[in-house]
C-alpha cells in the first residue's frame, strides 16, 4: 500500500511540473519565485537543524516530505530564465547588466536531488596530493631551510569536515601540517606603521618527540591595514553550477556564502559574476558593490546543472578583469568550485597558462572550496598557488563568515610578493633540525635571493608560523646564536626588495613548554595533531592523548576562543576514530 502511495505522488508531481513549463503564466510565476529566493542565513540554519531532526525511515520520509519536494520542484522549474545576449557594460559606478542563465543540459553524473535530507556522500572520490614528510637534517650537510611563505588554511578545515560531519579521520594525503598551524591566531604583534612585516622567534622544549629536542617557532606578522584603508577591488566571482554543486547542497552554500561577501563589501568596490557548466556564461558585467540587490539577484537565480567546463570559466572571468582593471584597484578572480572538471582541460597544469597570464597582468587568484564526496583539494590549492591567492575551504556558514568577515582585507590587500623564508642553523650549536610542513613549499636554497623565484603572497595582518624540531651540540654557550630566520620580499607598495633577519640564541631557550605563550603551546598541539593524521613517521609513538593533555589547558586559559575549544573537540573525534 506505501508503494502504491507513493508512485501516486510521483506521477502528481511529474503532472504538475509538466503543467508549469507552459501557459501565459510564466512571467507572474517568475516574479513570485524572485521573491521567495532572497537569503535568510538564520532561517537557513535553523531549517536545517530541524531536518536533521527528523527520524522517519525512507518511506514515511518520503511520503511526508512528497509535498514540498514538489513545491520546490515547482519553484524551480519557475525559475529557470532564457538568455537573450549580454544587454551591455554599464556605466561605471552604476549597476551592471545582469545577464540570465541559458537553460543547461541535465546534470551528466546523476546528482539532481536538491533535497537537504538526502543521504550525504561518503569521501571516497577526493582527490589529494601527498607531499610526503621532511626529514631530519645534518647541519653538517645542509643548515639552510628556504621556503615560500604562504598562508592557506584548507587543509585544516576539510580535516574538520571528515571528523565532525563524516565521522572518520581525514584522508592522510590531504594534511598539511603548515596549513593546521596557521589557521589559528598566533597572537604576534604587528609591525610599525613604516614596516611591512615583523619577526618573532621563541624556543622550548619539545613536548613531543625524541628526548632533549627543542621546538623552535619562526613567526611573521604583516603590518594590518583596516577595511576602510585599502584599495577598492573589481572581484569577478567565477562559479561552478556544474551538476556536481547540486550535491551537499554546495551550491546552495556558495549562494550563502555569497550573501555574506556581498555585505562586506564597500560602496567603491564592484563584482562581476561568470559561472560554468557544459559551457561558460557571463551573467554579471562589473557592478558596483552598492547596487547589492542587483548582485543578489543574479547569485540567488544560479542553478546547477550540466558537465563542468571550468577552462572557459576561468578564460571568461580573466577576460572580464583584464576588460574592466582600474589603476589603484585591487584585481582578483575568485573560484568557487568543488574542483571538479570533466570538459576541457581538466587539471591545474592545463590551465596553468590563464592564471600565469593574469598573474603577469597584476590579476591575483583565490580558490574557495565546497563540497565533500568528489572534491578535488589538489586542484583548489594548486590554483590558488599558481595564481598568487590563497586557497580557502568552506565546511559551515561560520568558516564563510571567518574568511569573507574576518578575512576579507587580508585576502584582498597583498602587502608583499615573492616572500620567502631562510632559517640558517648555526652548525657549531645546532646538530640536527626538521621542519614541519612546509613540503610543497620548499624552495632551492640557492635562490633565496634570486628574485625571480615565485614565491609566497601574504596579505594584510596575515601571519605565518613556521615550526622546527630540533637538537643541540653537546657542548654550547648560552650566548651562542643556533638559528637566525631571514625574510626577503617585493613591497607591494614601492616594489622594493627589502630583507629581514633576526636571531635567538640559545639562552632565549624556554626552561619548559609550559612557560612558552599560549599561542606557541596551541600551534605546537595542532602540529602535532597533523603529524598524527597524517602517520608521519616522526609522530610514532604519539597519541590524541597527549594532544589534549597540551591543548585543554590552552582552552581554559583562552575560554572566549570558540576556535580553540573546537580543536579540543577535533582530538575527541579523532580519539574515538582512530586507535592513537
């Protein structure tokens, strides 16, 4: 009787999706269904914590849920829009023309359901790149460490989304201890008004690893400059409304997170949106930022459907930056993607030759990833990198508000290009050294000053922590100098290069972990906790134990930090996940 039941409200709803592709009434049913699209973000997540309250099994489910699939179903079919041409550039300053979605082929993979109940993907399609694990170095044989400053933090938050929405540890190809380590606040203060970075070096005994190993934090913190004092931005969004959005409801994260961009941005700034499928599509000419309802519109109409084209996208929201670029403007393109292409040149190196393009014309690059299942991290990050940005992941709305809140200037406004980093070990004092993370980073010591090198992009306030394991001679001075961090880097203002060292000796050494500053205990446990994830060999014997034995105290002592505590929790999970 349930089966007969429900093959009746199949065959009603495909009646009633039939009825609305046609009739005089297309227009009116339009405008109501523009109207039902604006963003709710609070009402978005109160809706789904109600559904994830529901219990039912897959036929009372489906039963209950029959009458609003339809409605929704009905929605969008009312939605869909038919595209007449580009109407044209506007004016500059005024709103641009907004160019609707051509209908898309049905989605090649066979994600159409849009239902925010559907049984999440389990992440065995993702697509990493192992960057394998530093060694130990003699510094008899090598005492230079060189690599490219950098700033991502995907690795972190997509190790989030396994552990607390996949109830599993994360795939060990995809961690990156350096990306772990800077996704917290390091707490260092900022440079002078005339400086562009500072350096920070401190010392203690390592809590984990071999007995008599010290751990060593290089920090860097760049000068901050406020949301009201950088330089506007012309951002085109190049967004992926291929099928594959459709699942997890990505795109429907996007469109929030979207809605939270939007907010921050400023009356001088504009936005320019192209999305692809089957093929690329422009549907918003550069518009100024305070024209949001014009934007809004455009994003809420997105639907997703088709293969996934992200060559021509990318070609697209190039071209429209090099078209509209301004003296004194920020220019940047901005992927939102799952990072899955199946059209075209389907991988980083194949269109390596866009981004390098932009790069050369002054177009900066950011990735921002969503989705789990198929997502492809390789892609995300390695964009960003050859596109001078940096690579973001969005698990949750609260990730969206820290990177296009909190981390909008920062993202935008790069203060210095070509940053590299040398750590020089004074071999007399220093016996051996590792540096965590950093693999895919690492730079030919040789070319630390040749400034041809691409290397790291950092943007304002941003800082970036470096950790080493480290041991001592046997015999040593308090006053000997064993490590001196240098920095060299193109300012983004003069276009000078400028370098920085600074030095620590061994008498600037911590008797303890314990008296070193939060920030340092904090970083020194999310290390250690990637080196667990990701089976390093210099982590056995280590346990998520131990970990929390070093982070709780952290927590206690920084209560406001909501970042902090979820870490704590983090170690939880994967104490119940894993056997360490």
């Amino acid at each position: 009787m349930k089966q007969r039941n429900l093959l009746i409200i199949v065959l009603i709803a495909m009646l009633a999706l039939t009825a609305c592709g046609g009739g005089d009434d297309n227009e009116s049913a339009q405008t109501g269904a523009d109207a039902n699209v604006d963003l709710d973000l609070s009402d978005t997540e109160n809706e789904r914590s109600d559904q994830d309250a529901v219990d039912t099994s897959a036929e009372e489910k489906a039963a209950v849920e029959a009458p609003q699939v339809l409605a929704q179903s009905t929605q969008t079919a009312n939605m869909q829009v038919q595209v007449t041409g580009v109407v044209g550039a506007a004016p500059p300053g005024e709103a641009g023309a907004v160019v609707a979605m051509q209908p898309l082929a049905p989605p090649s993979d066979g994600t159409t359901s849009t239902d925010p109940n559907a049984i999440q993907p389990t992440p065995d399609a993702m697509t990493f790149d192992d960057p394998g694990t530093n060694p130990f170095l003699d510094t008899e044989d090598d005492h230079l460490s060189t690599f490219a400053m950098d700033v991502d933090t995907g690795s972190y938050t997509v190790a989030r989304n396994y552990l607390v929405n996949y109830n599993q540890l994360p795939d060990p190809d995809g961690i990156r201890p350096e990306e772990f380590i800077n996704y917290f606040d390091a707490g260092y203060d900022s440079p002078g008004a005339n400086d562009a970075f500072a350096i920070y070096l401190d010392a203690a005994p390592a809590p984990y690893g071999y007995d008599g190993h010290y751990l060593l934090r290089v920090g860097i913190q760049g000068r901050y400059i406020a949301p009201e004092d950088r330089d506007p931005a012309l951002l085109i969004f190049v967004i992926d409304v291929s099928g594959s959005m459709d699942m997890e409801n990505r795109l429907g994260t996007v469109k929030e997170s979207l809605a939270i961009l939007t907010d921050e941005l400023r009356e001088d700034d504009r936005v320019g949106i192209v999305v692809y499928a089957n093929q690329g599509q422009v549907i918003l000419e550069p518009t100024s930022a305070s024209n949001k309802d014009t934007i809004m519109a455009a994003i809420n109409r997105l639907q997703p459907s088709g293969s996934t084209y992200v060559e021509e996208g990318l070609n697209l929201g190039y071209q429209m930056a090099q078209e509209n670029m301004r003296e004194g403007e920020i220019t940047r393109v901005i992927i939102l993607s799952d990072g899955v292409g199946n059209v075209g040149a389907t991988g980083p190196a194949a269109i390596l030759e866009t981004v390098s393009d932009g790069v050369d014309d002054g177009i900066t690059l950011s990735t921002i990833g969503f989705g789990m299942g198929n997502y492809n991290d390789t892609m995300m990050e390695q964009l960003a990198n050859d596109g001078n940005g940096n690579y973001y992941y969005v698990d949750n709305l609260r990730e969206a508000r820290r990177v296009f809140v909190h981390n909008l200037t920062g993202m935008l406004q790069v203060i210095a290009y070509d940053a590299k980093v040398q750590v020089d070990f004074n071999p007399e004092v220093t016996d051996r050294y590792r540096l965590i993370g950093y693999e895919n980073r690492a730079i030919a010591d040789v070319d630390f000053r040749n400034d041809t090198i691409d290397a790291g992009e950092v943007g304002a306030g941003h800082s970036v922590t470096a950790l080493y394991e480290l041991a001592l001679q046997d015999e040593f001075d308090q006053d000997d100098v064993f490590a001196t961090a240098y920095i060299r880097f193109e300012d983004a203002e003069t276009r000078e290069v400028i370098e920085l060292n600074r030095t620590i000796t061994v008498g600037d050494i911590l008797e303890s972990m314990g008296d070193a500053p939060a920030s340092f205990r904090m970083q020194a446990a999310v290390a250690e906790f990637a080196e667990l994830m990701r089976g390093s060999y210099w982590s056995e014997g280590g346990t998520f134990g131990a970990i929390l034995s070093l982070a709780e105290p952290v927590a206690e002592e920084l209560p406001q930090d909501e970042q902090i505590a979820e870490f704590v929790e983090l170690v939880q999970l994967a104490m119940r996940y894993g056997d360490r």
